[in-house]
C-alpha cells in the first residue's frame, strides 16, 4: 500500500488501477468542546502510520428530503452518503499511480471547495472524483469546511474571547487552513506547491473569490476557476457586515437559551441544529435570506466583494470562469440566452475590470447542455458530472456525446491547472478557447 511522509505523521493510502488515493487526512483539530465556534487550530502528530482509507463524516448539516431535484441527483446513493459530526476537517488526496501514462512530477494540485448555500454539502459527494485527473496528470484534493452556523455564527461573547476582536467566517478559516496544508504537505504526494489552482462551484466558486479577495492566502493560489458563484456584480455575492451579522448571532443564541458562551458550547449538535434551523426560518421569513456566510470583518475579508476587484486587490493569476445556461437568477424562459443572466454577465464584467487594470483576460465558458432524464435543462451544477469525469455515476440516460463533452472539459479544466491556459495540452486539439476580451465578449459555449 501507497504510504506518505506529512508533516504529522505517516499515512497509508489505497493503490488503484493506474492512481492512489488518501481519504480522510486530518488538516486541523476536531473542531469540538472548546474548540466549537473557533479559528481552527493545527492537529496533533501522530505515531506509526495512519489508514486514510476512508471518508470521513460531513459537517452537521439538514436532512435531504426526498424526492427533491437536488437529493434525486446526487444524494440517493448510500455508498456516498457518510455520517454527521462535528469532527469533520479533513481532506482527501487523489495522485498519479504511474509515470508511465503522464508526465514526471511535480504534479499541479488542484482543491476543490464544495457548493451547498454555505449550509450543505461535502468534499466526498457522488459526483466529486479524482481519478480523471490524477490519469490526467493532476492531483486533486477535496476538503470539507464547517458549514452553517457551525462555520459562522458571529456573536459579541466570540468577539470578547479573541484576543483581536475577530469572530465569524470559520468556514473560510478552515478552507485557508486546508491550503496551508497543501503548501506544507503536497510536495510529498509529487505535487507542486508552487501551482495550486482553487476551484468551486455556487458557494464553492463564492468561497474561492472570498479566498481570493483574502490577504491570508497570498502565495497559496496560482490559477482559480470560479464556477456559477464567482464574478463582478453577479447579484449573488453579498457584501455582509460584522452588524448583520451580529444581529442573525444573537436570534440563534437567543434560540438555544444559552446563557453564556460556555453553555452554548455545552450545546448538543442536535439542539444547535435545531436553533440553528428556527434562525433561518425566521431570517427567511423576514427576507434576509442565507445570513450564516462569509462577512466583511477587516480580517479575512478585509472589503466588499466589488471593491475588492475594483481596487485590484486580488491575485494577478490566470482564471476561469463560467455559467450554465439555467443557472440560478435564470427564469425559465429565459434559460439559453445569456444576455439575461446574471452570473455569465458577471463573468464577462470581471474578465473586462481584469483587462482595464492591465491584466490578461479570464477565460469565460457557458454551458448549455441540457442533460438527458428530465426538463431541468442545464441547471445549477450541471456540469459538475462532466468536470468531474463522473459522467458515468449519473443515474440519467448519457449519451455518448454527453462522454465526449466530458472528456473535452476535462481536457480544458487539467490544461488550465497545468499552464494557466485551457488550450495547451500537447497531445490532443481542442476547438480553441478564446480569452473574454472586453471588445469581444467572447466565451466558449460547451454544448
């Protein structure tokens, strides 16, 4: 079996045909006890080595119910489906297994951050796989971050407790503490730490302009890819302040009838859940919508979103973004014509501030397949089966040409990760993505 020096300790991973793969790698403490509600803080070495053989559990987050689109799609299967806990950062691993059929290390890495409104969702999911680019050439790590009010609850007795006033935005802590993993860790997987592309979808593509509009992770990303989330004044990226903020802490607080901060932590899972759940009730009832997502402390996130690629304060690297023909903010007569959605406009809109403060063009695509098995169309996270190479998991009726656009932006999306540009690849012609440049507009159209 494949084993791994970390900076930790040792790990044993699975040997598969032609990738290896490591589940479950601990990158922080359990985030329980006096932990709960907390900055994440280092895990502890271990001796002899440590199985990564399995998932481990996802954050505590609501049930599925049944029969809805979502649950139909990619949450039925029970051999993808771990448990609840509290104890959930972890990561996992999925390297080349041959240098016969790629190139030589050092690999380029690739992190995954999951989607889910910031309250659901996991680094293990049906349709998240790392065998496509491991055989590919690349090595893709998928994590797990708190979620929900686990992930940030703001509240003035978490303030008090922090030596700097900083409270809230644990999740995103949790994610830079996972990339600071992969810079201590990847190179003794065969991955470079020097070409790191982060990428996600919905809050995952949200998370990852947070990460990016960060001043915590400068140096730890080298390429972004930002699907169905991500881009300028798209209308889903909200500037949320530290008094909001406050406001959602103390209707949850004021919900679990603690009466201090210990107590709160004294709090069951289940009974934090439930509060939680009766906060965003009342929040949605109210129109405040989702309250519980990365805010505007000074700290992580030091301004708005727009301001932030305004000033030019994020990353001057390559990027990817993109759309799906009906995607959220698209009505349902208005799916397939991308000039009424919000998301591809803001994808064009950040590719053209990037160009007016003299960088190069982001490269922009729409994706327009409409899946097979019902009427939902290209709908929200699509195309995650066909980035992903796990087209062949869907339960709907593929086509061989639905395989055939699967390859084609697998292609695409490992050729960004390798070079910066969709394009290059070296053994194979891809119909040419061309960058969004502000005069043209241009975007690639998968189909």
């Amino acid at each position: 079996m494949p084993t791994v020096k970390t900076t930790k300790g040792l790990l044993e991973g699975i040997q598969e045909n032609g990738y290896q793969v490591y589940k479950g790698i601990p990158y922080a403490k359990p985030p329980v006890g006096e932990l709960r509600f907390h900055a994440p803080v280092e895990p502890e070495p271990w001796e002899g080595v440590r199985e990564a053989k399995e998932f481990s559990c996802m954050c505590p987050q609501g049930e599925r119910k049944p029969g809805e689109m979502y649950t139909i799609e990619f949450y039925e299967n029970p051999d993808f489906l771990p448990g609840q806990s509290e104890d959930c950062l972890y990561l996992n691993v999925w390297t080349p297994g041959t240098q016969e059929t790629v190139a030589p290390p050092p690999y380029p890495v690739a992190v995954w951050i999951h989607g889910g409104a910031f309250m659901g969702g996991f680094g293990s999911e049906l349709e998240f796989d790392g065998e496509a680019y491991a055989k590919r050439g690349v090595i893709l790590v998928t994590i797990n971050y708190r979620l929900g009010v686990f992930g940030f609850l703001n509240h003035p007795w978490l303030a008090e407790e922090d030596k700097d006033g900083h409270c809230g935005n644990y999740g995103i802590l949790d994610q830079i503490a996972a990339l600071k993993w992969v810079q201590e860790n990847i190179a003794a997987f065969g991955g470079d730490p020097n070409r790191v592309t982060v990428f996600g979808q919905s809050a995952g593509a949200m998370s990852t302009q947070t990460l990016l509009s960060s001043p915590l992770t400068r140096g730890m990303i080298h390429r972004a890819i930002l699907q169905s989330g991500g881009g300028y004044d798209n209308g889903l990226n909200r500037d949320v302040t530290v008094e909001e903020a406050m406001e959602a802490g103390k209707s949850f607080v004021a919900y679990t009838g603690a009466a201090s901060l210990s107590e709160l932590r004294e709090k069951t899972t289940e009974e934090i859940m439930e509060a939680f759940g009766k906060t965003m009730m009342e929040s949605f009832q109210s129109g405040k919508g989702l309250v519980f997502v990365p805010i505007i402390d000074g700290y992580v996130l030091p301004k708005g979103y727009n301001a932030i690629l305004e000033e030019g304060l994020h990353p001057d690297i390559p990027y990817m973004l993109g759309s799906t023909a009906n995607d959220i903010f698209v009505p349902a007569e208005d799916g397939g014509q991308p000039e009424k959605s919000n998301l591809h406009k803001g994808c064009l809109a950040w590719s053209a501030m990037g160009q007016k403060q003299g960088r190069k063009p982001a490269y922009v695509y729409y994706f327009t397949r409409q899946l097979p098995g019902d009427g939902n169309g290209a709908f929200h996270s699509a195309e995650l089966w066909y980035m992903m190479g796990t087209v062949g998991r869907c339960w709907r009726p593929m086509e061989e040409r639905d395989y055939t656009l699967s390859e084609r932006m697998m292609a695409y999306w490992t050729n960004f990760m390798k070079t910066g540009n969709p394009n290059e690849d070296g053994e194979s012609v891809l119909p040419e993505w061309k960058p969004c440049t502000a005069e043209g507009g241009e975007y690639l159209i998968l189909e």
